[in-house]
C-alpha cells in the first residue's frame, strides 16, 4: 500500500469511528426517551424529553456532517498522481506534509507525520493548484512544495 492508501485508509477509518460513536449516542438518546416513564412531576417529565430530543436531533446532523465527508472521500482517485495540488493530493513541503481530504488531523506513516485537511481551510486554499517548487506564505512562516503525489 502506499502512502496515499495508508491515508485514505487512515480517513476512513477515522470516520468510521466517529460513525460508531454517533449511532451508539443515538441509540442512547432513543432507549432514553422509550425508557423515560410518565412521573408525578409532569413539566420535569416533558423538559426530559425535550433535552432528549435536542440532543437526538444535534446526534443527527453530526451524522450529515460524516456522510459528506464520506462522499467527499469517495471523490479522491488513489491512483492519480497529481502534478498540482487538489483533492486527494499528498502534498510534501519544507514544513509540514499535508493529505488534501477531511479533516482528520495528524495521522503518522511509516513515521512521517501528516496532517489530514479538508479543501476548506485555510491552508489548503493555499495550497490548492501550486506545483512543485512554489513558495507559500502561511502566518508567519514560508515554505515550499517539494513533492506533490
């Protein structure tokens, strides 16, 4: 596998695990509000599932929010050698390396470390479409693009 792979792999399985934490704090939030019983204190009853219920629907658009950046993953061609920066591009530079995808954070390969971006964010906007060789200036510091796959 390369390191391309090992990232997509890395990605998905990031998601995968915030998936399960989601669909188990779901479930929760559903046998909570079946196992909450009608009590003599009505308005606390009613103020229970009304919390029960935010919280189910925040659960809910948590889960939106995995499955576009699963679709945006799908996107990514593990295959493309990329000679620009774009979706789905290993960027190496002279400060850090960068994986163009979600935003996954550090993840490590073969004891080079990475950070997982998403094409939103700031650096990535800056990134996108440079090639080998041209300069960045991000914050305080400059760097250049030494490889880009």
């Amino acid at each position: 596998m390369n390191t391309k792979q090992q990232l997509y792999k890395a990605c998905q399985d990031f998601l995968n695990n915030r998936l399960e934490v989601i669909q188990k704090t779901i479930l929760d939030i559903q046998n909570s509000l079946q196992s909450e019983t009608k009590s003599s204190a009505g308005d606390k009853h009613e103020t229970g599932r009304a919390m029960l219920q935010l919280e189910r629907e925040k659960a809910g658009h948590q889960l939106a929010e995995i499955q576009k950046l699963n679709e945006t993953l799908h996107k990514i061609n593990q295959e493309i050698q990329h000679q620009t920066v774009a979706l789905g591009s290993v960027v190496y530079s002279t400060q850090s390396n960068y994986f163009i995808a979600i935003s996954a954070g550090e993840i490590v390969i073969d004891k080079v470390k990475f950070y997982a971006i998403s094409p939103s964010t700031p650096m990535a906007k800056l990134l996108l479409s440079k090639e080998v060789g041209d300069e960045v200036q991000f914050r305080n510091s400059t760097f250049v693009i030494s490889k880009i796959e």
